[in-house]
C-alpha cells in the first residue's frame, strides 16, 4: 500500500476501504492457490500475483469473465495466471550484502553461511524448545537519579557486565533483567555510556564490559 492514497475522508470510511483492501488480497491469494491446484506439479511460487491482479482489474473495467463458465474451473484469473507462470526459482541460499560503507551493519559477522549461490540438496530442521517466558517491560522507566549510586542502575548494569566480561549482551536481555527500564530508554542509555567509554559496543544492540578482547570472546554468548 505504499504511495496509495484513500479516497475516504472519515476514520469510519478508512477502516471500510481497508478491510475491502485486505479481502481482496486474500481472495486473489486462494485463486492462485486454486490455480496451482488445478495444474498438478505446478509450483505455487510461480503464479503471479501481479498477473492476478491484473485480470481482476480487466474484469471489473471490462466486464469480461463476470459469469464464469461451469466447465471453467478456475476463471478468467486462473487461466490468466496459469498462461503466465513465472520462471521456476533457484535453490540458493548466501548472505546478505551491505554496499554502502557507513552502514551500521558493515561488519558482517561469520555466521557459517556461504558468500556466494549455492544448490541446497538437503535441509536440517531444528525444533528449539522455548525458553521461560519473561515478564513485559514497563511503559514508563523508573527514575532512580535520587537513588544511592550503587542502587542505580548504571551501576548494576556495569557490574553485571563485568561479572562476565566475555559475553555479549543484547539491549532487550539487560532491560528484562531489571525489568524497571524501557527498551528505548535502554537502547539510549547504552549507547550513552558507550560513547563515553563506560562500556563496549561490539556491534548494532550488542555490549559488552571494557575488558572485552576479541581472543577470548565466547561465540555461544551470542543467540
């Protein structure tokens, strides 16, 4: 819906224009199914929904295929869809590539993927077993500016940073161990005492403790 403009003028014609819009797209999404359907061995990533789209608009603007045929099975959309199948995709998978040189996320790290397209011959499914699930941040922050120092919270971030030093931690697992913050008002705080030194930003929401040495880094503190 990008760049589209709404005719409705009013909050109650808005949601109306919306949910028609949303409608839409599901009933073109079950025609390509149908149209998949219809053709055995026919690859679903192949129909177009731009070619379905397409159609329903000559159907509206042209009145053509309004009464479909009983014999016709998936209408003037299927058939449409059908006749213009796209090519079939490529099995690959690579990592992402980050052109522009300023770009925070520059520092591509090892994750094991392959730089370049591959064949996938096999895949490996792994069911992780979720963890405890945590409580929900607060709306507001707690102001402990009035607090002793080593009840606040600058201070117990540092020490629980220096407890491990070799971990790397996320901005979302600090903010739900004290459970007092929120998470944009942790992201600040973090980057704040980075740019003073207080702490050691490794990469885009991950910190660690001043003592952190790339040597003795523990992969598995990453997730």
């Amino acid at each position: 819906m990008a760049g589209r403009n709404f005719r409705s003028g009013d909050p109650a014609g808005l949601e109306q224009e919306m949910w028609a819009l949303l409608a839409l797209y599901q009933a073109l999404r079950a025609m390509l199914v149908e149209a998949a359907e219809s053709a055995p061995g026919t690859d679903p990533d192949r129909c177009s929904f731009t070619v379905a789209l397409q159609a329903a608009r000559d159907q509206v603007v042209q009145a053509l295929g309004v009464v479909p045929d009983e014999s016709d099975s998936v209408g003037l959309i299927g058939r449409r869809v059908l006749e213009r199948l796209l090519p079939p995709r490529r099995h690959r998978t690579s990592t992402r590539k980050v052109k522009s040189p300023m770009s925070r996320y520059s520092e591509r790290r090892d994750d094991g993927r392959p730089d370049r397209s591959r064949t996938i011959t096999d895949l490996a499914v792994i069911v992780l077993t979720p963890g405890p699930e945590q409580p929900p941040l607060p709306t507001v922050s707690r102001d402990d500016r009035h607090t002793v120092p080593a009840q606040r919270r600058r201070h117990r971030i540092l020490t629980l940073l220096q407890d491990d030093p070799t971990r790397l931690w996320r901005v979302a697992e600090i903010a739900a161990r004290f459970g007092d913050i929120r998470l944009d008002t942790m992201y600040r705080q973090l980057s704040r005492w980075a740019d003073s030194g207080l702490i050691h930003k490794i990469g885009p929401g991950l910190y660690a403790a001043t003592t952190w040495s790339p040597t003795t880094l523990q992969s598995a503190g990453v997730r």
